[in-house]
C-alpha cells in the first residue's frame, strides 16, 4: 500500500501536464502512487499522460468521457489504494517537500489530516502566500469552529474561508467509510471540505506555501456559465442536506441567506463575464430576474451583508435599492463590455 495517492484530474492539460507530473516525481517523499485522470481530452494529454507513465509502476494513467473535474476526482478515489490522499490539478504543482511536510505532520502530531498553505502565481508574474489557518492542531471542536462552519454559513465577510481542496493530505479512511465524494462543475469543493471535515477528528496545519497554484484565466471559473442558477441551486440542495445531517443550523441560523447572497454575488459576476455573448442589456434583464428568484429574493429582504470587500459592498447597495441600470453601468466598465 502507497502511503499516499495523488489523484490529477487533467482535461486539455498538454501544456501543463508534464510539469505538474514532474512536481510530483521530485518530491523528497517516494512513497507515493499518482492517479492521472484524462477527463475525455481531444488535445495530447492522454498521450502525455502515458508518456509520463512509462518505466515508472507508481503512476496510474486512467481515461473517461468527459464529465467534468469532480468525476474525475470521483474515479481517482475509488482506484486509489494509498493511505492518504491528496489532489493536485492538472495546471498546478506542488513544491519538492509538499507531500514529506504533510505527512510527517500527520504522523508526528496523531492528525488524520494535514494543511499547508498556496502559493498563488499569476499570469502577470506575481506571487501571493494564502494562508489555510495559523499553524498548529486542531481537534473537533476548533475544525468546527474554523472550517465547517465558515463553510457553511460565513460566506460574505472578509477574510472568506476558501474551500480549496488541494491543499490538504486526506484520510483514505475517513473517505471511503464515510462515502464522501465531489459532485457538480462549480463550488464542488467547498461541499467536499464540509461533509469530510464533519467527520474528522485532528486536523495539523503548517503555514508553509508548499501547493502552487497557478491561476489561469481560461478556467471554469473565469468562463461564462449559462446554467449557473441550476448548478447553484443542486449546491443548495446538497448544502441544505448536510447541514441537517450535520446539525449545523443552530450554529448559524442564516445560513441560507449568507449562502444565498454568495451565490448572488457569483450570479451577477457571471452574467458580466467578458466571455458572455449576451447583449447588455440582455445581460441587465438576466440580472434583475435572479434577483427576483424566491430565494434571493428572500435573502436580499432579510440580510443585511456585512463585512464585505468594497466592491462587493457597493453591488449590495445597488441590488438592495435595485439600481441594476447603475450596476451594469459599473461592470461594463469594470469588464470593458
């Protein structure tokens, strides 16, 4: 058995996959198998991959129809045989002692799970350390405190809580016991973090930028996405799921309308995208009618944001008082639409 399993979705990943396989076979820490999931890509990644494959037993090339990154993940998942598992996205890479550092974290410290934090490039060349939490070991109570609740219902006020995935060493165990899987195209993560960490009993987190991730301004969540609402609402569904199994509603009463107002952030941002090919004012419309959704609505009526970004506070104001002809003023300048 591997000590642990590093799963890479890859979808059109040529020109990055050979770099992030690469990340992996430098690392101090050998006891590894990697799992490289071509998601049904009609580049060179499957032949890449298995390129990459060749002489070397430890790396797994697997290939799908296209069904997006949390099938993908999905299938690394039940092939893996390690005892921790981690992911690692095709355009990204970890630092050399990336896996050595969790794992020895984990094992001097008794945690079933480790934490570090990113390293953030940019296309402009700039780099940003983003921290997970203050380093140190949590127990149940403060993996409460410090992630499954931010992640279930404090959404708006800054600093937000990102449900990354990938930079964290997971128990195998924990996993397969539990059923945890990713489903949907979008914020998959953050419903992943909520339901594993819902389970898990110490949580060791070092501060060191040990995952690089490169951002990217083709990717999911640069493009426009025409089914968003229904894509939000299934996380909402889901959500709503686990914080009943979870008992967590006590703990934050309006969860939903801090949710919800996160989505509608997500929403509009969405229907500005330079990648839409909707006219303006058809853009205005699509706006004012996710506003009028029941639940967003709702959320609008009876939560007040607080602690939000600047940006994000002036939006709120023009929504509240449904100034959208000044709002999608505002982001035709902003995205030079």
């Amino acid at each position: 058995m591997p000590g642990i399993s590093v799963i890479v979705p890859a979808y059109q990943a040529e020109a990055t996959l050979k770099n992030c396989v690469e990340s992996v076979r430098s690392q101090t820490f050998q006891d590894w198998e990697l799992l490289l999931i071509d998601d049904g890509s009609k580049d060179r990644t499957w032949e890449i991959a298995s390129q990459c494959a060749a002489g070397d037993d430890r790396i797994h090339v697997f290939r799908k129809k296209n069904g997006g990154v949390s099938s993908a993940r999905n299938l690394g998942l039940r092939e893996a045989k390690g005892r921790y598992i981690a992911f690692l996205d095709a355009d990204d890479r970890y630092e050399p002692r990336c896996l050595e550092t969790l794992w020895s974290a984990a094992e001097q410290s008794g945690a079933d799970t480790a934490a570090c934090s990113i390293l953030n490039l940019y296309p402009d060349g700039s780099k940003a350390v983003e921290k997970t939490l203050p380093a140190g070991v949590y127990d149940e109570t403060g993996i409460r405190e410090c992630i499954v609740l931010p992640l279930a219902g404090d959404r708006l006020r800054q600093p937000v809580f990102n449900g990354y995935s990938v930079r964290y060493l997971y128990s195998a165990a924990i996993i397969r016991d539990h059923r945890i899987c990713f489903e949907g195209a979008y914020l998959e993560d953050e419903l992943f973090l909520m339901e594993y960490f819902c389970s898990a009993a110490k949580l060791v987190v070092t501060e060191e930028p040990l995952y690089c991730y490169l951002h990217n301004a083709n990717s999911i969540t640069s493009r426009y996405m025409p089914d968003f609402i229904q894509v939000f609402r299934r996380f909402m569904e889901r959500k709503e799921a686990l914080v009943k199994k979870y008992h967590l509603e006590s703990a934050r009463p309006q969860w939903r309308e801090n949710s919800n107002w996160a989505g509608l952030f997500i929403a509009i941002g969405n229907e500005y995208a330079r990648s839409s090919t909707k006219k303006i004012r058809a853009r205005q419309k699509a706006v004012e009618a996710i506003c009028a959704l029941p639940e967003m609505k709702h959320a609008i009526e009876t939560l007040t944001p607080e602690g939000l970004s600047p940006n994000k506070q002036l939006v709120a104001w023009m929504v509240r008082g449904r100034h959208f002809f000044l709002l999608t003023q505002m982001y035709r300048l902003k995205n030079r639409i």
